[in-house]
C-alpha cells in the first residue's frame, strides 16, 4: 500500500509517542469517530501515556497543556482545525507569556498542539482559516508547517515532545495525496529551514503548504534552463534567514510562494533583510494576501499562479 501524506505523518508521529515515556494526547475525538478527520487515526501511546477524548473546549485544552508543562509533563493536544486555537489564544499569548517571563525552557516540560489547516475547499467560513503565520507573530511560538517526507520526520522527531510549546499543522488538501519523498539537501535554523533544491539562477521560498507548488516550479524552469535553489520556510520568529539572504545574492532574483491567507506575510521580512543588507534582488511574489469578501463563503480555494509570467520574469534581466 502506497503511503499518503497523512498516513506518512501518523508513522512518525507514533516512532516517538511509543518510546518517549510519560505522554498525554487528548483531544475532541481523538480515539473515536473520525479520529479527528483522520488526524489521530492509528495513533499508539507507550504504557507509560495516555490517549484521551475531552469535550469541545479549546480555551481550557491549551490551559491544561501549559499547566502540565509547567508541571514538567509532556502533553500534546490534537486540534481539528486552526480555526478552533483562536479560542485558545489568551492561553497562548498571556498566560504563556508570563510563563517564559520567569520559567527557563529548560525547567519546562512539553506541550505540542498538533492540528489541522483546512484547506481542502467549499468549507465555509468558520472551517477555513489558513493564517498559521499569524499564530507565529501573536504568540510569538514557533509554527511548523509539514510539507514532504524528510521535513515532517525532522520536525517531528525533534519537536514533537521536547522543551517549551510549539504548533504543528497538517494540510487537510493533502491528506490524501500521495508522499512526497524529496531528498533534504540541507536544513538551517534549526528545523526553520529546508533546502531541497540547487541553483545558481534563481531562488525559490515556499512558505506554508506550497512546496508542491514550488517544486513544480522549479521543475518548469528547469526544462527551460533555468536551476533554482528551493527552499521550504517554516513560521519561526526571529529566524536566522541569513542562508536565504546569501542565496537572493547569489542568483539576484527570488520568488516567494505562499499559500497562507494572512495580510502580513514572513516572506515580507526577507525582503526587509535584503534591503537592510543592500542585495540587489529582483523579487516575484506568488502569494494570497488577506481575501476578499466572497472568499469567506464556501469556494473552491485554490491557490494559483500565472506560470506564463513567472517564466518570463525567471528569464528577464
């Protein structure tokens, strides 16, 4: 059987929750139902966790987590979709706040909030919030964003129950979609960055969940002669972008991909870092900023790009 995103994703979310001891998963259906639209199907614990179904309440679900971390405990709640967390911002931006204002890391347990970004289409307006940049300015926490093969075992592996608080999302349009098994040819920051690709001609930064896009990309310029470098970004405060910066000087021109929906974009900052640091970059963006009014209704919700205009901006000046 050919493994799917998800199913790829559950894998490595059970190779750590089988061996890393004392571990709390809940959630709103976590074990019956839909499992969570498929999120935790499969899901296996050590003897030493527990897998627990609680009611709708996402304000106490993130107090209970930060609770159990200050207590040095690991849990991790699994959440249907991003739009449910904005209940639980007070948690995450005041309560977490005055946490780190007197509480080392290093003195903290583990709390992860694993969700779900819908954006599969024809959902409607209370299920389709695609801003998960926005969650990374607000709270100030690191938001991954699990794209190929490679990017989520690494993130996962290393982040999923490991000092202080962190989100990690899921795609729901590519639940279903085949892995996608790219080679990282490097990783900076951290698990901030991903590079994938090499190139002298172009840079490439994909944002969210348009790596896919990004690759296709890459792969069109290529038939034309064109070799990019591509990178994946995840939504990580304060990164060290100086891998990118080094790159846009190298090839003098980027293009950003990103899917998110959010008016304010992490993209913008690399652009601010290039500026500051004088390289003279030509820049594309390939990027939803905010909606319009009939984007909040239930559409189809792609995200697209004119690769006519790309091409020629890759072989311009």
């Amino acid at each position: 059987m050919t493994s799917t995103y998800i199913s790829q994703i559950i894998e490595q979310v059970n190779a750590v929750t089988e061996h890393c001891g004392p571990v709390l998963l809940f959630g709103e259906n976590i074990d019956t139902g839909s499992r969570i639209a498929g999120l935790a199907r499969g899901l296996k614990v050590n003897p030493a966790g527990k897998i627990l179904n609680v009611g709708n309440c996402e304000l106490t679900h993130c107090g209970v987590g930060l609770g159990m971390m200050l207590d040095r405990g690991n849990a991790v709640l699994f959440m249907k979709q991003l739009d449910f967390l904005l209940f639980g911002l007070d948690q995450l931006v005041n309560t977490f706040n005055c946490i780190r204002a007197y509480i080392s890391s290093s003195d903290l347990g583990s709390f992860t909030i694993f969700l779900i970004i819908c954006d599969q289409g024809y959902q409607g307006p209370q299920s389709s919030l695609n801003s998960a940049g926005d969650f990374a300015s607000l709270t100030n926490i690191e938001v991954y964003c699990l794209n190929s093969a490679e990017d989520a075992s690494c993130v996962i592996r290393e982040k999923f129950v490991s000092p202080g608080v962190r989100i990690i999302c899921t795609s729901q349009r590519l639940f279903g979609a085949p892995l996608l098994e790219l080679p990282v040819a490097a990783r900076f920051s951290g698990n901030a960055i991903f590079k994938y690709l090499s190139g002298n001609d172009i840079t490439i930064v994909c944002f969210n969940f348009a790596l896919r896009q990004g690759i296709e990309i890459s792969n069109q310029l290529r038939s034309s002669g064109i070799r990019a470098d591509l990178f994946h970004a995840n939504f990580v405060p304060n990164m060290d972008m100086s891998t990118l910066v080094e790159s846009c000087k190298r090839t003098g021109k980027l293009v950003i991909v990103d899917d998110s929906k959010t008016v304010t974009k992490f993209g913008d900052v690399l652009v601010t870092e290039l500026t500051q640091h004088g390289v003279r970059t030509l820049v594309r963006l390939i990027t939803r900023r905010g909606c319009i009014d009939t984007d909040y209704g239930v559409t189809s919700d792609q995200f697209q790009y004119d690769r006519e205009e790309l091409l020629a901006f890759a072989h311009s000046g």
